[in-house]
C-alpha cells in the first residue's frame, strides 16, 4: 500500500516534470537562439569575399568584409571589376595596340584627339602634377623610359650614349601637351604618353567606386600594391597595411618596414627596388628624371604616399622618388590630406624621412 502511495507520488511528480519541461523547452530555445544571434551577426559581418586577377602586368586582389554575396553574385560582380579594369586598359596601356594612349601615340598631327573621360580626367591630373613638380613627374617621358629598358619600346643595348638621351630629351616635355574639352592635343609630332606612373593608381580607384555604389563600405582594392582601404577589415579594425623594407630583388612580403592602418583612404608605393637594370656594377632605376633624362640616383629607395583617392597617391608616388625629401615635401604640401614616408640608402641600411602627420596612420597594434 505503501509503495503503492509511494509509486503514486512518483507518477505525479514526473508528470509535473514532464508538464514544466514541455512548457519551459520552447522557452529554452527561443533564449538559446537569441544568445546564438550575435555570434551568427559577426560571423556574418566577418565573412570576406576575395576576388583576384591580373591587369596592368600586375595581380589585383579585393578582400569584402561582411560579404552577403550568394555565389552567382560574386561572379557578377567579378565580372563588372574585370569589365572596370579592361576598360582602363583600354584606355591608358601602351601594351595594346589598339588602346586609345596607343593610337594617341601614333597619331602625329596636332589636331585634338578625342577621348574618354577617365582618359581626359588622368592626363588632367598627371599635367598638374607635372606643373606643380615642375617636370619632376611628367607624363610624356616614355620615349626615355623605352631607351633605358623599361618601357613598351625597344630599349639600348647598354647605357645609352648622351646624344640618345638628348635627342629623346627633344621629344619629351608635358608643356607640349594639352587638354581642352574633352580632348587631348599634343604640339610636337613625336609627343607620347605613359601614364604607368598613374593608371593602377586610377584603377583601384574605379574599382572602389564600383564597390561604394553597390553599397559595400568595409573593403580592401589592391593592385600592384597600390590600395584603397575602405571601413574596417574582418576584426572590426583598420586595415593592417605593411610598407616593405625596399631591399633589392625582394619578393612581396619580404619583410615590413612599417605597418599603418588605414580607413577610409589609399596609399601608393613607388621604389627603386623591384624594376631596375644592372650594368656592369651599376643600378639603373626604372623611374627617370625627365629634367635630366638619367634614372634617378638620389638614394632614395622608395616613396610611400597616404592620400585620399589612390590616383593621387600613386601619382605622387612617383614624383615624389624624383624629387627627393627636400624638394618633395614642398610638392606634398600643395595637395591637401596627403603624408608621406621617404626610405632612403644609407650605407648597408636605410634612414627615412616623413611628413608632419604621417605618425597619425602607424599601427599600434
Ligand atoms: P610607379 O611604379 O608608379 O612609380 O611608376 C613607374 C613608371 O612610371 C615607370 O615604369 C615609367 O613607365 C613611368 N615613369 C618613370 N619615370 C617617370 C616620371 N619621372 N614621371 C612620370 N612617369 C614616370
Ligand atoms: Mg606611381
């Protein structure tokens, strides 16, 4: 009798168990759900679409933090970063014959010659810096860049002999180019352009807009080394960027000279380090002094520029490695928001030089 109470009393309490459980268990996994929303959220806002490819002779690589993409989205979009970065070939490379720097090159008539509006917008800008440089950068030095080597055209054998530098001097000077709705005009018949200085610069540019009008902010577009940092990376933080040590012949990632973090602008690096000729014991820089006509012997290895747009930044890039430290700060003061870091040989090692606000973007992670 008892037991048989007992038993009765067990019954009863695991159906009270039994009832409270059915009634508490949906609770349970509503609240379990709710605890699992925002690691679901910033696995989500963590997810990084990559993109990659080569244009310009060179890689390009886009990292898409708090990627929502499905499959098929990618692959469009893929597709409009690639139709981008054709179109800029199509534009400024002297590499196709039949892009429109290339027939702007054989044309050799003064009479105006039509062309895009990303065209007309880089030769603007180029011939500004080359004002403001006073021909430290200037896009018309092709002729010079092909007898040292470095260009589409066929090089010297050797260093070429000082009447060679000066009859391609005679056909160089931006002061012989101009732009007038819309058009580019050229006043000497052999004048060509070479924008290799300033196009990959323009094309992570176009990239980024692309991106900002699909409504992405939180990116990384990166050509050649030359990047746009856009929002935060796959952390929430800045984007880590290293500037490398310039040491000769160094593949990328050698070693970090620097680290910044950047948002919401571009840096561009231009450098004696990786483009270069040996003659006899001597290097010879891909990057020309058009004054002289001579690759720069200036010491400095490379040139580092923080910019808002990363046109701006290669553009300057370059100027900047002809120009020297002292001589370039005065250029990097005309442009606002822009920094600078100057590597510069010294004995076995390097010493640098930096504008005023450039300790602003060093890590300090
Ligand atoms: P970057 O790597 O951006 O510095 O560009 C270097 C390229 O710009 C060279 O390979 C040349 O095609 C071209 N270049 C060389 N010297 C100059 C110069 N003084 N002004 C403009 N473009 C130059
Ligand atoms: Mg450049």
């Amino acid at each position: 009798m008892l037991e048989h109470r007992g038993a009765g009393i067990k019954k009863k309490e695991v159906m009270a168990s039994k009832f409270n459980l059915q009634k508490t268990l949906p609770a349970l996994v509503i609240i379990f759900i709710l605890l699992l929303v925002p690691f679901f959220r910033a696995w989500k806002d963590a997810r990084v679409c990559e993109f990659s490819g080569i244009t310009m002779g060179t890689y390009y690589r886009v990292q898409l933090v708090g990627c929502r993409l499905s499959k098929m989205e990618m692959a469009t979009l893929k597709y409009d970063i690639d139709g981008i970065l054709a179109q800029v070939n199509k534009e400024m490379s002297d590499y196709d014959p039949q892009s429109e720097i290339s027939l702007f090159n054989k044309s050799l008539t003064s009479v105006p010659f039509n062309v895009s509006s990303g065209f007309v917008k880089v030769v603007s800008f180029a011939l500004m810096v080359a004002e403001k440089s006073r021909g430290a950068f200037d896009p018309t030095v092709g002729p010079l860049v092909d007898l040292w080597g470095f260009g589409s055209g066929v090089g010297s054998e050797g260093v070429p002999s000082v009447a060679e530098i000066q009859k391609r001097k005679d056909q160089i000077g931006y002061t012989h180019l101009s732009v007038r709705n819309g058009e580019i005009q050229k006043d000497i018949p052999g004048l060509r352009l070479a924008l290799g200085a300033i196009a990959k610069g323009y094309g992570v540019d176009c990239v980024a807009d692309l991106l900002r009008e699909r409504g992405m902010e939180n990116f990384l577009v990166d050509i050649g080394g030359e990047l746009v940092a856009s929002g935060h990376n796959s952390r929430g933080l800045p984007w880590h960027i290293s500037v490398e040590v310039p040491t000769p012949g160094a593949g990328v990632g050698d070693g970090s000279y620097e680290i910044i973090d950047l948002s919401g602008c571009a840096i561009a690096t231009s450098g004696d380090y990786r483009n270069y000729r040996m003659e006899q014991t001597k290097t010879y820089s891909h990057i020309i002094d058009p004054r002289t006509g001579w690759p720069i012997s200036n010491m400095v290895a490379s040139v580092s520029v923080i910019a808002g747009d990363c046109m701006t930044a290669d553009a300057l890039a370059t100027a900047l490695m002809v120009m020297g430290a002292e001589e370039g700060m005065g250029l990097l003061s005309q442009f606002p928001e822009t920094e600078a870091m100057f590597i510069i040989h010294d004995g076995e090692g390097y010493v640098d030089r930096r504008s005023p606000g450039f300790h602003k973007y060093l890590s300090v992670r």
